[in-house]
C-alpha cells in the first residue's frame, strides 16, 4: 500500500509512462475478453477507470498522459479484433473521456477528495460526462464501419465506462479514515464478502440471489474507509465480471434466455448500484468517524484545558429558578474554600455568599465582576465571569471561569499604604491627612459632636539634629510618633504632616475639654526625653487644639490650630492651647505686623531706651539695661509687648538682636569714666532664644566689643530662666569662653523658669534678676515674700548678685534691703528713658557725685 502512495505523490518517470500503457493496454484487452457471449463489446472497461484516475492526479501532464490512453487503448481494441478504423476511433474516443472526466474532478482542488458527499456528486458527474463522450464516440464509429445499432452500442459502451470510473477512480482519491476496526474484524468481513461473492457468481441462481452480497458490502462501508470500501468495490466488479462472463451466476446469459445484451446490462446496473449504495454509505460514516474523533479530541483538549487550567472553571445548569454546579476543575474548590462534597450540585448563589462586590448577577444572564470570600483567617479575591450557553439539548447551561486576584488586592492596599503612609514613621502621611479630613469635616456638619484638630510639634527638635545629625533625629521621629499612637483612641487618625510636625483627628467629641484631655495624654506619653543608644535626648510637645463649627474650612481649621500650637510654643512649650479669637486676633495682627518689621528694621525705626539699676542701699547707679522701641511712624513709640513676639516668630530676632547688641554697646562706650569708685557703670542687654539658637552667639557679642571699643566687663548678657534647660553644650561652651574674657551673664526673671538647679550651677552666671511679679505681690502675699528670700539667698550662697526688678516703691525697696537684696530696678527710680538722659542720670546719681554732695 505505501508503494501506491508514494506512485501517486511523485512525478510520473518514463517507466511510469510504460507502466501506464502496459496498464491501460492490459486492461483494455482483458476487458475484451470478459463481454458476455455474442455481445460484441465488454461489460466492464476498467481501463476508463484507470485512465480518468491517472489524468486526474497528473493533470499538469496530461498531454502525454491522453496520448498514452489514445495509443494504448487503440492497440487493445485492434489486438481484440476490431478493425483498425474502429480501434482508431475507440482509442481517440477514450482518450477525450479520459481528459473530460480529468477535468471534472480536478476543478475544485489540485487532487480529487472523496470526503463528503459532493465529492461523490462530483464523482458521478465525471463518471457520466466521460460515458457520454466515449459512447459517442464508440457508437458513431460502429455506424460508420461496422453498420451496427447507435442505440445499443450507446447505452452498452456508456454503462460500461461509467461502472468503471465509478469503481476505479476512488481508489486513487484522497479519503478520510474509517473507524479504527481490529484485524478479526476486517478479515471476517473480507472472508465473508468474498466467501458470499463466490458462492452467488460462482453457481447458477436467479437474479435476485445476487443482492445477498450487500450486508457483507454494507459491513464494510459502515465499518471501513472510503478506500478499503472502494478496493472492495473493484473486487466485487472483477468477481461479477469474471464469472458472468464465463457464464455462471445470476447475471449469466443462460440465466435468462439466452441474451448476452441482457446479462451485460445487468452486470453494469449492478455494479453502477453497488457503487451507489456503498460509496454513499461510507463517505458518511467516515464523516461521521472523523467527526467523533475530532469531537474526541476536542473533548480531549477541553478536559485537559478545563482540569489542568490555571483557573477555576465551572459549569452550571439552569433548575428552576437557580443554578445548579454541575461540573467544575479541580482548582474550583480550593479557590472557593470548598471540598468537592460541598461544591457538588451547589446552588452558585449559595456559593459565592454575600461576598458579591456591586451588582448581584441576574438569573440566565452574562455577569462580570468581583467576589470576596473569607476563608478561615484570611481574605480572598475572585474575579468572576458568567456566560450563558446553549445546549443542543436546549439545557440552559452557563460557564463560570474563577480567576484569584487576591495578589492584586494585597499589592493595592500596599500601593494605597505606601502612597496614604509616611515612609518614616509609618504613620499616615500630609496627603491622606488632608483627604480624611475634608471627609471627616463634611460628615460633622450634620453632627451635634465636636471634630478637633491637634497640631503637635516638637520643641526644640532643631537642636536635636544640629547636635546629633538627621539620623540620631529620625529615630526620635520614629520613638515619638509610636509614643503618640499608644494614646490615640480607636477611630482617631494621626499623621506625620512634615519635619517634626503632626497632625492628630479626634471626632465625636462631646466637648473641647475632652480635645484638651487627649492632647495632655500625648504630652505625658512622649514625657520629656528620648533615648537613643543610651544617650538622653530632650523632647516635648507643644499642642495646638481647633474645634470644628459651621461653615469652617479645612485651611480655617489648619490655620487655627496652627496658631493655637504657635502660642503653645509663646507660652512656654510642652503644654497645650486652644484656639480662641484672641489667637486669631493675634494671628492677623502678625500678619499685619511682619512686613512692617522687616521695612522698620532696614529703615532703622528701631531705637534704643535704657532703664537704671540701682544700688537701692545709696542710690546710686550702677548701669542700666538697654530696652528696645519701635518708634512706628504712623502710631508713635510702640512698647516691645506690642510687636516682640511677632519679630521672634518671623525670624527678625537674630538681626534686631545683633542691632540691639551693637547700639548698646555704642551706648555703654559714651558713659563717662571714673564714675564709680572701684568699677564703671555696665550696660545690660537682654538676648531672645533665636539669638541663643542663631549657632554663632559668641562671635556676636565680640564683633559688638570690639566695634564700640567696650572693654568686656561693662557688657551683662540677659537670658530668661526658662533658656537654661534648653542651653546646647556647644552654645555652653561659647558662655563660659564669653564669661572668661569678662562679659557678665545674668538669669532674667528668675524664679519663673523650670531649669534644674544643675543647670544654673553649670553655668558661668554672675548675678540673678528676681522677677517682677514676686517684687509686687511680696507687701501682701507672704509666699511671694517668701520665694523672695529664698531667690536672695539662693544667690548669696552662689556668689551671685541679685537684682530685684519691678521696684516701684520705697516700701519694696526696703523689703528688699531687709532681705539682703542691694540692687534694684524699676519706676520708683526712672522709667526707660532715651540714652542722652540716661547719661545725665548716670553722672547725677554717680557714687563719686554722691560723694562730693556728701562732702
């Protein structure tokens, strides 16, 4: 058989040509002996048969081909013993039903098919063109040389070339298979259709005997291919042929009367419907097998696809008004938190619960979209697609595919983290903070309760990370925020706003003083130190508390309890503010204020006022303290309690300060000498915390020296009580260095501070100032008189001079006496007055003049 094959896949050589000839030739002439008795052409010319099939399949070279067919089928005529005209005509005339049927099979494809049924009405078309062509052909010439009849030579030769192409031609088409058969049964076919072919042609019987061979034929075509079917076909036809010609069987001459014409047809009509009923019959049932096998693999991909795919696959079926499981894969239950028990015959919506994301699916109809299941301690994510389909059956049938997109969840919320949180200390981030709190306002609007807003910030972080680095200052970052989450109430949102400021949402509060209890629980959480790797780092908070009203705007409330944390930080640090009218009558005075001070300051509106200090014992004047005016030029002498705390929080304070510094220093250098009998009167200058923080104190105060030509010892640097806590070693240092070289430091307003008693015995001080608020209240408070006493004594044990400010009457002053306080200043001996007055005052109440006066 793989020799036929490779015969019909390759160009025809020489000898192919040969072969062919001997072929046609052969077969030719064999046929002419196979005609029944006194019938004067064959029954069956399986020459046409060949010819048409092998000008089919060769049809590019069909030129040769026809004139092989023409030669050999000729020559087989003349050597049968037909005249030469006759053989001449038959041979042309098989030559043009060979090209004919040729072309009839060869129009829709390169190589005939024989796979569906219009390949057989194809089949059946060639077969009858090409039988009427050579019977023309055959008939006409018997007319012409052999005066036979046109009609019997017609209907004769046509049946005979039809029944052959009909039975040769498939054997050489391309063909599906048949149904994979085992040997036992091919061969018990075969036996029984050769065994049936014998016994009906090979004995005399009646006609109808011969369609006994059909069941056997039938097998075959139902069971085998298109081409086993066509090989059997050729083996009935040689058969049928061979004995009837020899005159045996049902179609023999003998079996009815006598006629040759008769048993020829009968031959023909019974191959031609063998042919009819069998090809038919097998073209379909292979369709049909390789339908089945198709659908197979199909069936066979789809299993695979469906059991071993990725995701989770389902099908469901329609029942009612529900939707029955009815099959699913194996990652169908794992992915649905489900067994296989479970998930069997399910109602759908009872699987996927009440985790449908959005719109619930519509019974029967297509369905996109998420479900979220808790399985056990975790969460998960389907992405899920419903399709309806139909069935053959009509069954309402829907696919589900299950695609696990938990992953792309988890990294949202990462994503959503990441972008919400502050990459440092993992609290929300400013962006999130501003969201939450345009959410959280509007929904209070329609509420009875209070929303507050905490602006913390840090107290003097600034000094954390010029004296230990950024690094050292993160980690206090880090430790303070987890300090303040400890505190928060579940619900309240706290945030890293930027720096070492944060931000802290408390809503359904009942009252502001409920704010103010949980700013005064961050403060004691975060206490009054940090310590990184067992180094103490000082720490506070200063608080500022806005409460939600009607119609208040996020930059309002921002606003609001920003100032409120500034007047926290005014008031002393680490404690709590909250907002009022007068912060924001402040707020908008300094924003009036701020650029007036910057144009005051280049415009030198700024002037200098000195106030005494006196020796309370004698009288007489020892120095003064230098105090700064603004003279504005529209509202007059303006007093520093209407403009200072605005010049420290807009940052003029380093440059008023130096100005200060520099101007007294000029002043201290105009006062006469030889005043005093053992020192000359000294200027007293006060210093802001910005000045201290400015990180080049110390060359300040020398640039200032040296430029008014002062010697040292007539300089006395004021710094308030509260700035000894807060003194950095570096800034300590720069002191002691100043205190070296004579410069005098003092303590302001001692007695209202909070320093530790180690930090005023570190320091290089001279003299204390006693606060004037102890001085006015000492007459009639004995607890003022009291801490008098013991601030006069606590500077006589230290070897400090002690100066007693707000003196305003002599009653005061002799209290002081009394307590062992001798320097005094205040309105009982002169208000600041400007430095060309004071110089008059300095030289009248000088102690050499007093003691001239004396004398």
């Amino acid at each position: 058989m793989s020799g036929v094959k490779e015969f019909w896949h390759r160009r025809p050589s020489t000898i192919d040509h040969a072969a062919f000839a001997a072929a046609v030739f052969g077969l030719s002439l064999v046929a002419v002996q196979w005609g029944p008795r006194r019938l004067d052409t064959a029954v069956w010319w399986p020459a046409a048969g060949l010819s048409v099939a092998v000008v089919a399949r060769f049809w590019d070279r069909r030129a040769t081909l026809i004139v092989i067919v023409a030669v050999s089928s000729g020559l087989a005529n003349l050597v049968g013993g037909r005249s030469l005209a006759l053989s001449v005509c038959f041979g042309l005339s098989n030559a043009l039903e060979a090209i004919v049927g040729g072309w009839i099979l060869t129009r829709p494809t390169a190589r005939p098919e024989l796979k569906v049924l219009d390949d057989l009405w194809r089949l059946l078309a060639a077969a009858a063109a090409g039988a009427v062509v050579i019977a023309t052909g055959a008939a006409t010439a018997v007319v012409v040389f052999d005066q036979g009849a046109f009609t019997s030579v017609w209907r004769l030769v046509a049946c005979t070339h039809a029944a052959a192409v009909l039975v040769v031609v498939p054997l050489t088409m391309v063909v599906n298979s048949g149904a994979a058969v085992n040997a036992a049964e091919r061969l018990a076919q075969s036996s029984i259709l050769l065994a049936t072919l014998v016994v009906v042609f090979r004995t005399s019987g009646s006609m109808p005997l011969a369609f006994v061979v059909f069941p056997a034929a039938v097998w075959g075509a139902v069971r085998f291919s298109v081409r086993t079917v066509s090989f059997e076909l050729v083996v009935v036809a040689v058969v049928t042929v061979v004995f009837t010609s020899q005159g045996h069987g049902p179609f023999a001459a003998s079996a009815h009367g006598g006629s040759a014409t008769t048993s020829g047809a009968l031959t023909q009509a019974f191959l031609i419907s063998a042919v009819l009923v069998l090809l038919p019959l097998a073209i379909v049932a292979a369709q049909h097998t390789a339908a089945l096998v198709e659908l197979s693999a199909r069936e066979v991909m789809f299993r695979q696809g469906f059991n071993q795919s990725l995701l989770g696959m389902m099908l469901l079926r329609r029942s009612g008004g529900s939707h029955r499981v009815v099959e699913f894969n194996d990652r169908s239950p794992a992915m649905l938190g489900m067994t296989t028990e479970q998930l069997v015959d399910a109602e759908w919506l009872d699987v996927i619960g009440d985790g449908i994301v959005g719109e619930p699916p519509e019974l029967g109809k297509p369905w996109h979209g998420e479900v979220k299941l808790a399985i056990g301690d975790m969460t998960r994510w389907l992405d899920v697609a419903v399709s309806p389909m139909r069935s053959a059956a009509d069954t309402e049938m829907l696919t589900v595919q299950l695609v696990d997109v938990t992953h792309r969840h988890i990294a949202e919320e990462i994503l959503s983290l990441r972008a919400s949180s502050d990459s440092l200390t993992g609290l929300f981030n400013r962006a999130h903070f501003l969201e939450c709190l345009t959410e959280r306002l509007d929904a209070s609007a329609d509420s009875t309760q209070l929303l507050a807003l905490l602006f913390v910030d840090l107290d003097d972080f600034k000094d954390i990370n010029d004296s230990a680095g950024h690094a050292i200052g993160d980690d206090v970052l880090i430790e303070v925020a987890r300090r303040m989450s400890t505190m928060t109430r579940p619900g309240d949102l706290l945030a890293r706003f930027g720096g070492d400021e944060f931000v802290l949402i408390c809503d359904a509060l009942a009252s502001a003083e409920q704010a103010e209890a949980i700013a005064a629980r961050l403060i004691e959480a975060v206490g009054d130190s940090v310590d990184i790797d067992g180094i103490s780092y000082p720490v506070g908070l200063s608080i500022g508390i806005a409460l939600s009203a009607a119609n208040i705007s996020i930059g309002d409330m921002m606003s609001n309890a920003d100032t409120a944390m500034y007047a926290s930080k005014a008031a002393g640090k680490s404690r709590t503010t909250l907002f009022s009218e007068v912060h924001r009558a402040h707020a908008r005075r300094t924003v009036k204020l701020r650029p007036q001070l910057r144009r005051a300051l280049e415009s030198k509106e700024f002037v200098l006022y000195v106030q005494p200090i006196v020796d309370m014992v004698n009288g007489n004047y020892i120095g003064g303290e230098a105090l700064v005016r603004w003279q504005h030029p529209t509202e007059g002498l303006l007093m520093p309690d209407k403009w200072l705390d605005v010049a420290e929080s807009t940052g003029l304070m380093p440059a008023l300060g130096e100005w200060v510094l520099n101007t007294a220093c000029h002043i201290a250098a105009e006062f006469p000498d030889g005043l005093g009998a053992t020192t000359q009167a000294r200027i007293h200058v006060n210093v802001s915390a910005r000045q201290l923080d400015d990180g080049h104190f110390g060359e300040v105060v020398a640039r200032a020296l040296r430029n008014a030509h002062l010697a040292p010892d007539r300089l006395a640097i004021e710094f308030t009580e509260t700035h000894l806590a807060r003194i950095p070693p570096e800034l300590l240092g720069e002191l002691r260095v100043l205190s070296a070289t004579g410069v005098l430091l003092a303590a302001d307003d001692f007695g209202t501070g909070y320093s530790p008693l180690t930090k005023i015995t570190e320091l290089p001080l001279d003299m204390v100032k006693i606060d004037k608020q102890f001085v006015a209240k000492m007459l009639d408070d004995r607890r003022s008189m009291a801490i008098v006493h013991a601030l006069v004594g606590l500077g006589t044990a230290l070897s400090l001079d002690v100066i007693a400010e707000g003196v305003e009457t002599v009653a005061q002053a002799e209290a002081l006496i009394a307590a062992g306080c001798r320097l005094g200043q205040g309105f009982l001996w002169s208000h600041a007055v400007p430095p060309a007055h004071f110089l008059r005052k300095l030289v009248k109440h000088s102690p050499r003049r007093a003691a001239i006066l004396s004398s």
